[in-house]
C-alpha cells in the first residue's frame, strides 16, 4: 500500500481481504486474463473465483467469484471518477485541498491502478476539440466563413439549389451535395443547413411585393418542411439526439448505477451470511438455556422431594414429643 493511501483507507477500502484482493487485481498478468481471450479457454469467471479461493485462504473470509466480480466493477467506477476529476476543468486545487487530496479521498489506491486501468481513454476517446485534431475545426470554420461570405455578396437566393423563391413559399431546405466541405463532415455529425428565405440585402434597397401569404400557403409550406426534415432524419440521424458529451454522460450515469446496484447485492448477500450465522449462534443458545432450564427444574423437583420428606420427619418428631409431653405429665399427676 502507498504511504498516502495508507491513512485514508476506510469502509469499502477497509474491508477484510482487499489488500490479496488490489494485490491480484493490479497483477499485469492478471489484467491481460481479465482483457483478452486466453488460448487456454480460461474466463473472466475462472479468475474472479481462483481471487476469491485466495482471499479467502489467507483471511479467513467468504468470498466467491460474484463478490470478486462486484468489488473489481466497483473498484473501476471509484478509478474512473478519479481519473475524470484530472480531465475535468474547475478541479483544480483550492485554499482547502488539492486536487490530489481529493483524487486520493475519492479512489485512495489511485496510483496502483493507474498501472494497469490508466488506458480508460483508450476505451472513451476524446473529441476532435479536445485531442487537439484541429483539421476537422479548421474544416468547420471554413465552412463558416464562406457561408458567411455568400450571404453578405448578396447573391440571389434562386441561384442556389433547394433555395427557396422570392415569395418564401418554398421549404427552405438545402441539402447536402455528395463531395462536399458538409459531406465530409457528416461522417461526424448530421448538419442541417436552413437558409433563410430573404438575402442580407439593406432594407432599403429590397423591392416590395404585393404578394398576400395566406394561411393555406403558411400550412403548405411548414408540411414540406417537415417532410424535408424528416426524409433528412432517416437519412443522416435524429439531430434531437443527445450530444456526444451527454451520451457519454449517460453512459457514466448507467454505469454508476450499475456498480451501485453490484455493491447493493453484495452488500445484501453479506447480510445475509451475517444473518444466518446470528441465527445459527441464537439457535445454539436458546438450546443450551432450555437444557439449563430443564436441569434447573428437576432440581427444583428433588428439593420439592426432600421438603416433603424433611417436613413429615419433623411433624412425626413433633407428635412424638407431644406424645411424651402428656406421658410426663400424666405420670407427675399420679404422684
């Protein structure tokens, strides 16, 4: 155990068996039976089990391959938590602790486990924003710029296809042509690109029209609208679907709630054996007062006996003493 880790074990970290248990647990070897097939047919299960046979051979508990498995899952959230805490802005150090302190309170064998789960972003890989892939930002900002650009030349809407008319009775919806900077970016995330129906031309240079937009239009042109943008969802995605961060954190969500529910039934099973074995002792002592209570009554019956017994040896003496009082006096009369 690490120095640092040392003073702040406690609760789960305190349990009987997790020092064998993090020392198995942290073992290379071990990782790569948990990680990868093994040519020898030996499971994740296999190795929970032979854990809980040594866990229980050096400490004298009841371990079995399920409380291996729930305490590993636990084991990882509390690492990952840790870990997201460095990826995390605002989680710097503060007047009252450091951000070490508080990864070390949250997952206090961080290090350790930093050897052999340290590959997390490996299995969640950060976005082009964050790893610093600037080839598909400066993609997206070019795109921006030029159609920017195209909206302040003003270009006439009608020259540019799915365009909407000049009457704004079209649907305004442009779509996305195969080969282009919006293609490409697809591949990353849906875009719909809605143009709007009049151009960045000053107001007072736009010519006024007499056309009337009646309401029959205005339902005509929100229904083709809306088949447009439902004929480009199943094509390219529900763009009302979470974002990636979110996903993401629905998925951390789910897990920590999986792990709880992990910790919860072991908890529970614990609980369990704890029960069985207190009914067991409660059993055996009940047993032994009931056979108390039956000695203490067949002596409480053999000191019935002897009062019995002691009580007519003393009414037999006192008849006989009477018996001798009258004698005496009867004699002492008569002389």
């Amino acid at each position: 155990m690490s120095s640092e880790s040392s003073t702040t074990r406690k609760g789960f970290w305190a349990t009987e068996g997790m020092d064998t248990f993090l020392n198995y647990i942290t073992d290379p070897q071990i990782q790569e039976k948990l990680n990868n097939r093994q040519s020898d047919g030996t499971k994740a299960g296999d190795v929970f089990k032979n854990i809980a046979d040594a866990v229980n051979e050096k400490h004298n508990v009841n371990w079995n391959g399920k409380t291996v498995k729930s305490k590993y899952q636990y084991l990882k959230k509390l690492f990952d938590m840790a870990n997201d805490m460095t990826k995390s802005t605002g989680n710097g150090d503060t007047e009252d602790t450091t951000l070490r302190e508080r990864i070390l309170a949250k997952c206090p064998e961080y290090d350790r486990l930093y050897e052999v789960l340290g590959g997390t972003l490996a299995r969640d890989p950060p976005s082009p924003f964050q790893s610093g892939d600037t080839d598909a930002i400066e993609c997206i900002l070019s795109d921006g710029e030029d159609s920017l650009s195209g909206e302040e030349s003003g270009a006439d809407s009608t020259d540019r296809p799915g365009a909407a008319p000049e009457n704004g009775t079209g649907s305004g919806y442009v779509s996305v042509s195969e080969g282009s900077d919006e293609a490409r970016l697809s591949d990353q995330a849906p875009k719909y690109v809605y143009k709007k129906t009049t151009s960045m031309v000053p107001a007072k240079k736009r010519k006024r029209t007499d056309a009337q937009f009646s309401f029959e239009t205005f339902q005509t042109t929100m229904s083709e609208i809306s088949e447009a943008a439902k004929a480009a969802s199943e094509k390219h995605g529900n763009p009302s679907e979470p974002s990636e961060s979110l996903s993401r954190r629905e998925k951390s969500l789910e897990e920590e709630k999986k792990a709880f529910a992990e910790e919860k039934r072991a908890f529970v099973e614990a609980f369990a054996e704890e029960k069985k074995e207190f009914t067991k002792a409660f059993a055996e002592e009940k047993k032994a007062f009931a056979e108390e209570k039956k000695a203490f009554a067949e002596e409480k019956k053999e000191f019935s006996q002897e009062k019995r017994s002691l009580m007519a040896d003393f009414k037999k003496e006192r008849a006989d003493l009477k018996q001798q009082q009258e004698t005496f006096y009867k004699t002492k009369v008569s002389f």
